[in-house]
C-alpha cells in the first residue's frame, strides 16, 4: 500500500527547531504515515531534536531540497556535492532513507538557453558520486524533474529516466510531481508508466498548488498510471498554504491562498485516498 504524507511547507514557512515540531505534530494528528521535510538549510538543521520530535508524533519522514543558488550543480559540482553530502548525513540522522527534490540545480536559476550536454554531463558525473554517497548512508535519491519556468535542465519525466540512465546507480529514482506533469508531459498516465518502477516518490499537486482534486490535474490518468505500474511509494500533498519569502520567490506564489493548512490536509488527503482506493492502491 502507498503512504500518506504531506510536505512540511503546507503548515509553516521556514524549518526551524520550534516550527519543524509544530509541521510534525500537525502531520501527526492528520493521521499521515510521513511528512516531508525541506533540508534547504542543511547546515542549521537539529536533527536529534528533529528525530525526538517524529517519534514522539509517530510519523516517518522523508527529506527534499533545492540547491542554493550559489552550488547550482552545472556551476559549482563541488559545492553541490559537498551541499548534499550534508542533507545526506541529516537525512540519516533522522533516520529516513529518502532525500529528493532539486538535487541538480538551484529553483529559478535560468541561463535562457537549453541545458548544453557538458552541464547535463557534469550533472550526471556529480549526481553518481551524491548517489555513492547516499548508498554508504542507506539512502534512495529522488530526482524531480521540474517545468521550464523554473529550470532549464530537467523538465519531463523522460528527461529524468535519461539522466538516470547516465547516472547509471540503483538507489536513483524519479520525484514526480503533477504539477510540474501538468506543464510538461503530454500525459499523466504515460509518463508515470515510464517511470515504472524507478518511481520512487510523487508530489500530488494541484494545477494552481492548491487543493487536489479541485483544479486541472487529471487524477483518474494519474492514479490509473500509478495502478498499472503497481506503486507503493509516498503519495506526497505538496500545496503551500504558509509562503516563505524564499519559496514565494522560486515558486511565483504571489497570492494568498484561499484555504487553510488544516483544510487543504484534510480535504487534499481524503481526496487522494478515495482515488487511491478507486483504483484498488489502497
Ligand atoms: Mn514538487
């Protein structure tokens, strides 16, 4: 069975000590199996406490990043790999096995052209050694390809598969994401079957990040994909209720949204479940 989670931005705006443990108790009393938690500042991250903190709301968690702009990986490999060989060891600190996200570039940073094939070769070359690195650690990456808005280096799923194919590392698997599907892919269920088994997370996200299941992505095709290829990874409610400056900027989230966290966990969740269920997942 696939598990429940949700990304720890829909409660708070920043990970501190103090709002990481309010996200955790939130996800706990939600009733989710994980929560997703933003290494984006690796280096301030208080991973006993953090640690404390999931066990005592009985939840897992999963961790995410997008690299700083400063170690965007075409630019600075050696920095990317250092960068994330520190989410790596606060990942395992905390006990969780899977770090996914941006690993590969910074949210926002564009050069106006195409990826050239020595960025994505150096992208390939530094993600094999960040993927040795999370093997010593027992750890899966997850990379997610993102829509061109906000990259220009991996946009589909396809794009993906083919880095990961370059990578060439089993503990790589692809970070799907139906927003970003919603731009890129010509469609849901295709994209997912491709995938297959090298699925390793989805972000369930609305076509305007808002509640599932009331805006544009289209669910059924996304949940029939995830039956086909039998997925049993984190079904993951990435919405932001609680805008950070940072993400407000590398997301263009410029309005308030609507809705609640409460509401967007309760509703969103429920949502996902009843089509999991649908299609036998759940
Ligand atoms: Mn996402």
């Amino acid at each position: 069975m696939p598990t429940f989670g949700a990304h720890a931005f829909i409660w708070i705006g920043d990970w501190t000590s103090d709002s990481g443990g309010t996200a955790i108790a939130a996800a706990g009393r939600a009733g989710l199996d994980l929560i997703e938690i933003p290494l984006l500042r690796p280096e301030r991250f208080d991973a006993a406490l953090t640690k404390r903190q999931l066990d005592d709301a009985g939840v897992r968690a999963i961790c995410s990043l997008g690299l700083p702009r400063e170690v965007h990986m075409p630019i600075n490999p050696a920095g990317a790999r250092d960068f994330l060989r520190l989410a790596l060891d606060q990942t395992a600190a905390i006990g969780s096995t899977f770090l996914g996200g941006v690993l590969f570039g910074h949210l926002g940073y564009l050069t106006g052209a195409s990826p050239t094939p020595r960025e994505r070769d150096i992208c390939a070359r530094t993600l094999a050694g960040v993927a040795s690195d999370a093997k010593e650690r027992g750890i899966t990456l997850g990379l997610e390809p993102v829509n061109r808005y906000e990259t220009y280096l991996y946009n589909t799923v396809g794009d993906v598969l083919d880095l990961i194919d370059a990578i060439g590392a089993d503990n790589v698997t692809v970070h799907a994401d139906t927003y970003h599907m919603n731009i890129e892919e010509a469609g849901f269920r295709a994209a997912i079957e491709a995938a297959g088994e090298r699925l390793g997370c989805i972000h369930c996200s609305e076509s305007d990040r808002g509640v599932p299941g009331q805006g544009n992505v289209h669910w059924e095709q996304t949940f029939a994909g995830l039956a086909a290829i039998g997925y049993q990874g984190p079904l993951v409610l990435e919405s932001f209720a609680a805008v950070n400056p940072d993400l407000a900027g590398a997301t263009c989230m410029w309005r308030t949204p609507s809705y609640s966290s409460d509401q967007l966990v309760q509703e969103g969740v429920a949502f996902l479940r009843e089509q999991a269920t649908a299609v036998g997942l759940a």
